[in-house]
C-alpha cells in the first residue's frame, strides 16, 4: 500500500460481506468476480436514529454527527461500479458526490480508480476516448447543476459520436434536506433535464437498490447499439447516510445485450443486389466496434471486389488495401448499387453541397443508382439536436448493427457468386488496385511539396511522426478536422489504429479525449500519437496535468497555425461573396500577437516540452527525444508552427 493512502476501518471494508449482495458475480468477467462483493454479515447493521441535518465544516465531521457510523450508502455504490468493471471514474471532485468519492477511496481501495482532471469538459472527453480504444464506458462524476453544465458540451460530442459515456452527478432533490446557501444553487428538482435532449436515457435513483438497478440498466442502455451516453443523478444522503437494511439489498445479474443483427431475407435481397451490380460500392463510417469488425468488412469487400469509402468515423478498412477507394469519391458517380454501413450522414456522401455563393446541393449518384443502408443509426433519435442530418431516399433499409449483420451478407453474396460473376467481380478489383496503388504514389508525391519550407508543411509534419514510429505498436487517436495526411500515407491495419473525431464538432475533444485513449491503450503497451489544433488545445490546456499526474504516455503534436484556420477560411468566403476585402479577415480569428508558446506551457503542467519548432531541419530530433519520453511512460508534446494548408 503506498504511503499516501490511509488503511480504512476494518469494519468499512467488511460490511457488506455476505450471500445477499453477489447477484452480479456470476455475470462479469473472471477479473470483476474476483474483485465483487464479497457476502452479507450474519449481524445487523445498527445506527442511531438521524438527527437533524447539519451543515457540513470544510475540514472534518462536527462532533454531532454519527462518528461511530461504519457503513454507507456510497460503500454499496462502489461495489455496484466493480460489479460491472468499471475500471475507471473521472471527476473533477466536489461536494455533492462526497459520499461516493470517500466510499471509493476508502471502501474500494480506489477502484475504480480515480482520474483526477481539473475540469468536467476534460473528465467527459476522457470518457469518450477511452471507450472508442476499450469498447467499454468508463464513470464520469460531476457536481450538481454548474459542474453538469461544464461537462454539457463533451456529453453532446459524445451523443453525436455514439459513444458510451456513464455520467453520474450529484443532487440534493428534497428542498428541505438542502443547506442554506450554495446547495441551493447547485441543486435542482429534475437535473437530468439539462442533458435529456443528448443522452439514451436518465435517471434519479430514490433508493440504494434503485441505484444498483438504474446504473447496471445504465450500463446496458449506453453499450447497446446505437450507443450513447447515460446519466444518473447521486443524491447525497443516499450516499452518505449508513446502510439499514444491507440484507435486504443485492447488486442485479448484469448481461450484456447481443447487437442486433439485420433480417437475414433482407440482408439476402442487398448481397443478389450487390452480386448483380456492374459497379457496386460500400461506403462506411462507423462500423467496426471490436477488432472482429475490421477483417468483416474487408471480407465483404473481397467477396465483392468492390471499392470501399471509408468516412473514418472508426478505423474500419486498412488504408492500404488495394479496394480502399476512400480519396477516390468520384466513384460514387459510377455506382449503380451503393451499400451505407453505418453511416453517420448518408445524405452528405452521396450529394454535393456549396454554400459559398448561394446555398444548393444536387445529387452526386448517377441517375438510377441503387442505395442499400445497413446500421442502427435511425432506431434511437432526439428531435432537437438534430444531429442525424437530411434525409435520404433509399430503396432498401436494414436495421441492424453493421458488424453483427456483415458474415451473414458476406455468406449470402459467397453463395450467389458463380464462375461469371467470380470473373467480372476479380476484374473490377484490379482495376481499383491499380487506382488505389496510383493514389497512394500520387499521395507520397504531393508530399514532398514544400519539404523544406517554413512554417512547416502538415504533410511533413504527419510524414516525419509516422517514419519514427512505423515500427511501434501505435496508435492514432486524434488529429485535426481536416489532417487527412496520415490516412493518405500511413498504413493502418488495426481497429484500435484510429478512433474517429469529436463526433459532434465541439472544440476542446481533441487533447482530453486523446488522453482517453492513451489511458486505454497504456495497460496494452501500444506507442500513443496524437495530432491536434493549436485552438481546440487552448480549450483544455489543464488535460496536460491529468497526463503527468496519472503517467499516461501520449505524443501529442499540436498543429500551431496560430489562428482558428477553419473559421479564418469562412471569413474569407463570406469577403468574398460579399464583394470586401480580405486583409482583415484575421481580427477574431487568429491566435498571435502574442503567439503562445505550447511547449512552455507543457512544462508548468509537468509534462515535457519541445517547440515551438519553425525550422523542418528541427523537427526529427525534437520528435525523437519526445518519443523517447513517451516510450519512458511519460507524456510528450511537441508544438509545430505549421503551414495552415
């Protein structure tokens, strides 16, 4: 036991030994059964009657309160989170939850562990990193109204991105259990209202057992495909108060849903469409949730020796499969049969948009063209964020989880396929070889494209990481919105190679959420790398501290353009269209004057420093002493003024 941590009372740590609360031991992991609860004392738990309520001192208990007490609600709460294998809880810590944070530390040992983070934002992308690497939700905790406020946005992103985040935020509901003053304000009667629009569902447990019920129900709505993030609300004398009825109490089975598979006629009727095509083509986007989906769509995809669009929601398709067609959108033109696999928008793939004059769009298909959809995008929507965009006319529409649905497709098209169709489909696929192997070429040309100049080019940049790392067991975990340079020259084979973005487009994903992952990846051994803007790291700068705290070892390359270049970009089309000028579009856009020095700032958080780099010549030795460190255990970051092309 480290020094730092103080034993707990033997009684705290026995209390809830006994038969009556092992109801999930059975169901969890041979690692989770180990470490659930043990079984319940034949004794009874007593306490004295409560008393009034007492307003808590910042340092300790005042003497009227029950100091002999040797159980409470949180000790149980804890046990219901390791029941399900929550390895982790992030929080920023706080009052409300002071009942569970105590009963964590103490009564669990500090399991889950505890991620320290200096802001519900960072505590909530964390989550969401973690879960695209692990394909398990990690705990989040926040306090009351304004700490649920802060964690909104990440929440949102992770709504979006379809994520499992489990957050819990602390409550006092009764009016009259409420201390005078702050408690007041950071309570509310439904606090669940704030997020309802963005979350699977909600809940505000009224008791101990509805809390193991809600939470292990929470678990399964927000793993259950379409995912998404849950909410639970912690009210604090449940918490805090002691346990009076422990026999009666019991932590439920926990099962995990099996992902629903598409009707299998129905999925027969899309692979004759798709066997029968001359030109059929697969986009995707979000389809590999384990490491089972990646072979599964190459699968499919050699069965049919069909191109294959990769919108990069998760890493599905190698990118240096010889049918990987994904910088090659014009084939969406050609086809006469499209199958959607999980697509987030499948109105944005297959139609043109502008909005740099007027407004319009028309239909990048060729008239008659077949569209198949496959996924469980539309079987859980909200109608105020509508986040699912436009519609799409479809001609036939499958519900069902892509990467449960695929060996039954894929088998189907195997058994359609004659001598005939073997050799019109073979012939399709050296030709899209052959495109694939020509892009690839053209992509390591392009790069060489100002080399040598300064500020550095991101083709560079990306080219540089990835000939120091190609080697490693790495990971690619964030990157900016549109750094599409290593998935034109970098090679990836893995799932966990490629996590997606934000999902919903909030700024300040990028850092905390590639910690996440890093934090996932750590217990693995792989090599974490991590690109990201200069503006969305500004958002959550205190992330860094997390990082060094918690030891999680992560090459993070913030891109510094110096300015919010995206936006800079939409100011200038809109001078333009307008007829003005351009030499101003730079006033609320732009980060300079003074520029920041990211490195510097890496260092007062503990975390090691190189930049700002400005000379190319520079940057491979930076980048090797930084990944030295990373490979130390530590983190690294490495600011690289970039060219904002």
């Amino acid at each position: 036991m480290s020094a730092h941590r103080r034993p707990p009372q033997a009684s705290r740590r026995n209390f809830l030994k006994g038969a009556g609360l092992v109801g999930a031991a059975a169901a969890v992991t041979p690692s989770v059964a180990a470490n659930a609860m043990p079984a319940v004392q034949s004794e009874k738990l007593t306490a004295a009657p409560p008393g009034p309520r007492q307003i808590a001192a910042e340092t300790m208990p005042p003497p009227s309160d029950p100091v002999n007490q040797t159980s409470s609600g949180g000790d149980f709460m804890t046990d219901v989170l390791n029941s399900l294998g929550i390895e982790y809880m992030a929080i920023n810590c706080a009052s409300s939850y002071r009942g569970l944070h105590e009963a964590i530390i103490n009564h669990g040992d500090n399991k889950p562990e505890i991620i320290t983070c200096v802001h519900e934002d960072i505590a909530v992308h964390i989550a969401q990193g973690y879960a695209k690497i692990e394909s398990k939700p990690l705990a989040m905790a926040c306090h009351g109204t304004v700490g649920l406020q802060h964690a909104v946005m990440a929440m949102y992103n992770a709504w979006c991105d379809r994520v499992p985040v489990i957050v819990f935020g602390g409550n006092i509901m009764e009016a009259d259990k409420r201390g005078p003053g702050i408690e007041w304000v950071h309570s509310a009667v439904d606090i669940g209202e704030l997020v309802r629009e963005f979350t699977k569902w909600d809940d505000q447990p009224a008791s101990l057992q509805h809390f193991a019920e809600s939470t292990a129900r929470a678990y399964k709505v927000a793993t259950t495909p379409p995912m998404g993030p849950v909410f639970i609300a912690l009210d604090v004398e449940l918490q805090e108060n002691p346990i009076w009825n422990a026999e009666r109490l019991r932590i439920p089975k926990f099962e995990q849903v099996i992902p629903p598979q598409g009707d299998s006629a129905a999925l027969a009727e899309a692979a004759k469409m798709l066997v029968e095509a001359q030109n059929s083509l697969i986009v995707c986007d979000r389809v590999a949730r384990t490491p089972a989906g990646v072979g599964r769509l190459v699968d499919l995809a050699e069965t049919l020796q069909c191109g294959v669009i990769d919108y990069a929601g998760r890493m599905n398709f190698p990118s240096r499969h010889p049918l990987n067609q994904s910088f090659h959108r014009a084939l969406i033109g050609q086809a006469d049969v499209i199958l959607a696999i999980e697509m987030n928008d499948l109105w944005g793939a297959v139609n043109t948009f502008h909005d740099r004059i007027v407004r319009q769009s028309w239909p990048a298909t060729k008239p008659g063209a077949k569209i198949i959809t496959l996924g469980v995008r539309d079987l859980y929507l909200k109608s105020n964020y509508q986040d699912f965009g436009r519609w799409q006319d479809v001609d036939l529409d499958i519900a069902g989880d892509g990467e449960a649905s695929l060996p039954v497709l894929t088998e189907a098209a195997k058994q359609l396929m004659d001598d005939g169709r073997k050799a019109a489909c073979a012939a399709r696929g050296q030709k899209l070889a052959a495109a694939h192997l020509a892009a690839v070429e053209q992509s390591r040309t392009n790069a060489t494209i100002g080399w040598d100049a300064s500020p550095i080019t991101t083709a560079r940049m990306c080219a540089e990481v990835y000939d120091q790392i190609k080697d490693e067991d790495w990971s690619l975990v964030g990157a900016s919105i549109n750094l599409s340079w290593p998935h034109r020259l970098w090679d990836f084979r893995k799932r966990y190679q490629w996590n997606g973005l934000s999902g919903g487009g909030g700024v300040g994903y990028n850092l905390p959420a590639s910690l996440g992952a890093a934090l996932a990846n750590k217990k693995h051994g792989r090599f974490t790398v991590a690109f990201g803007g200069d503006g969305d790291f500004m958002y959550n700068p205190g992330a860094l501290w997390t990082a060094a705290h918690h030891k999680i070892p992560i090459l993070y390359i913030v891109q510094n353009n110096r300015a919010y270049h995206q936006e800079y970009m939409h100011l200038t089309a809109m001078a333009v269209r307008h007829g003005r000028g351009v030499d101003r579009v730079d006033i609320g856009t732009t980060l300079k004057e003074p520029n920041i020095d990211y490195a510097t700032v890496a260092r007062g958080m503990g975390v090691h420093g190189e930049g700002p780099i400005t000379d190319p010549n520079d940057l491979r030795p930076a980048l090797a002493r930084a990944i030295a460190v990373v490979k130390s255990g530590e983190p690294a970051i490495v600011d690289v003024v970039t060219d904002p092309r």
